[in-house]
C-alpha cells in the first residue's frame, strides 16, 4: 500500500480506501462484510469510511462497523482512519437532516455511540444546507473537533465557491479544513471545472467517492445487468436505465484496460488517482476478491499520452 499526504497536512491516507456506504448494511451478510474489512486492513487500508445513514437500514451499517470493531479491530484503534459524516434525512422532525448545530453534534453523538468509539477521525459536513449558514455548520464542525468527538474536520458534496468560503470561516475559527470527498469518476468529472484548484490552493485532500461511477466502471455490465450486482436491487443507487446508454462507452474502455494488462476497474481508479490532488480513492466492494482486484490497481498507475488521449476522446 502507498500512502499520501491529505493536502498539506500531516495526516497519510492509504492511496486506496474502503468506504461502507454498501454491502455493510442490516440487509448485508455480516460475516462477508467482517471478511472484507480484515482483508482490507491486512492489505495496508487504514481508513474505513462511514456516514450516519449507511445501511439500509440508516445506522445500521455504524451498528455493524461497532461489533468489526469490538471482535477484531479494538488493538488497533490507533493504526485506523475511521470517518463518519452528518447532513441527510436520519430522524423525523426539524433537527433531523442538513447543516444545523443541533443536528451535526447530535448525530455525531449517535454515530459514536453505535460504533462504540471515543471519537472518530474525520467527521464530514455530507452536504451543503441551503436554509442554514455556513457558518453554523462550519462552528459544527470546529465543536465536534475541539470537544475530542473528532481529529479532523471535512466537508462533502461542495461546489467549489462554497468549499473555499469553507475553507476561510474553519482557518479563522482554528479548525482548518482536511479534507472534500466529491462523486468524481471518469462519467462524472464536475470537479475539474474549479474544486480541484480550489483544494490545491487552500491545502485540502480530495478522496473521490463512486470512482467506478456504481459499479457501471467494470466489465460486469458489458453483457447485461448480472442477478446480484448494484443495479439488479431495488435500494441502490445504480438504476438498470444508466446501464444502456453508458454500455458502449463502457466497452471502448474495457478495451483499453485489456491492453494495458488491467480490469476496466483497475484503470479507472488510476485515472483517477493519476492527478496529483487526489488523496485517495474511495472504493466500495461485495466480496474479498473484488477488494483485492481493485487494490491491484496500484500495481499500474501510469499512463502513457496516448492512452490519455484514446480515454478522452471515448468520454468526450
């Protein structure tokens, strides 16, 4: 595993992350979950993502990291990078979702207390609120820090003029920003349109989520939508509609990876991870064989200009 540094900050991620947004879930066999995270952790990851409504059922996937934790993780709190985030719907009623202090501190609370941690070491605003201050959320977070519940402060899903007014209110309240965890991916490259440069200049790590855009980035939907992948169940996000249109796309790249001795998986996380901004790549995984696959990729992160070239006409 290759380790770099979160922007111009002390903390090293692992160049590869595992998030536990799915597959980790009540609806999930607990023992292949517990079987990818050890694997994980003896091949060098050090950082488990989660957020407050993982599952489903919401909590239920914090519910579960609690137990990995107590059965197999506890002696090695000190050598993880555990994050949780706070900002859609987990409760009924006003203080439920967004960006308020209430609800921020409040679900941090909650996220502690199911995974049955001290603190953890990142904590993310999810999401920008429209209807609540920046400030107020980014004093959220400066709280969350400053009361030992956190080590770090970082914000998810923020364009980029609000990821630098961020940035600005968190310096002067002494908690500086770590970290932006954008969607970015080869179909969905919105942050090179300004977040990038943004985060370069004020020092902050970016570590993609959906790098394989759901799943649609491998070759398990070059011919059909397979029983038991993403977009085959009802609660993912990956619906069978943006299978067809992308598949062609999908098989101009697979061609690619093939010749350069890769899975279509292994190179569109070395696409992403091939600018030198990106911190790490969040990946998700069902089974201990994929983890390993995608972790793979590391062997082969370079690209030629022609490679490039070939990659950017397909997605243009």
């Amino acid at each position: 595993m290759q380790y770099n540094r979160t922007g111009k900050w002390g903390l090293k991620l692992p160049a590869v992350s595992l998030g536990l947004w799915h597959n980790f879930g009540g609806v999930d066999v607990f023992e292949n979950g517990r079987a990818m995270l050890r694997r994980a952790f003896d091949m060098g990851i050090t950082h488990f993502d989660l957020a407050n409504n993982y599952g489903p059922p919401p909590g239920s996937a914090e519910e579960n990291f609690g137990k990995y934790m107590q059965q197999d993780f506890r002696p090695y709190r000190d050598e993880l990078i555990i994050s949780t985030k706070a900002g859609y719907l987990m409760w009924p009623g006003p203080y439920g979702e967004w960006g308020s202090r209430k609800y921020l501190i409040s679900s941090l609370d909650q996220s502690l207390k199911r995974m049955g941690l001290e603190y953890v070491d990142i904590f993310y605003s999810h999401r920008p609120d429209p209807d609540t201050p920046l400030e107020e959320t980014m004093m959220a977070l400066d709280q969350a820090v400053r009361s030992g519940k956190a080590l770090y402060a970082g914000i998810s899903n923020y364009p980029a003029d609000m990821t630098r007014e961020a940035s600005k209110i968190l310096k002067l309240l002494g908690t500086p920003c770590l970290i932006h965890q954008p969607k970015y991916s080869m179909f969905e490259r919105w942050i090179e349109d300004g977040l990038l440069d943004v985060l370069e200049e004020e020092g902050i790590g970016c570590i993609p989520f959906s790098p394989l855009a759901q799943g649609l980035l491998t070759d398990r939907y070059l011919n059909g939508i397979p029983e038991g992948s993403r977009a085959s169940k009802s609660w993912g996000f990956l619906k069978p509609e943006q299978v067809g249109p992308a598949i062609e796309k999908v098989r101009k790249l697979n061609e690619i990876a093939v010749s350069r001795g890769q899975s279509l998986a292994q190179m569109a996380l070395a696409w992403v991870l091939k600018d030198h901004r990106i911190t790490s790549v969040l990946i998700g995984a069902s089974s201990v064989r994929q983890l390993e696959d995608n972790v793979a990729a590391l062997e082969k992160l370079a690209f030629s200009d022609e490679e490039l070239e070939m990659i950017r006409n397909i997605l243009e």
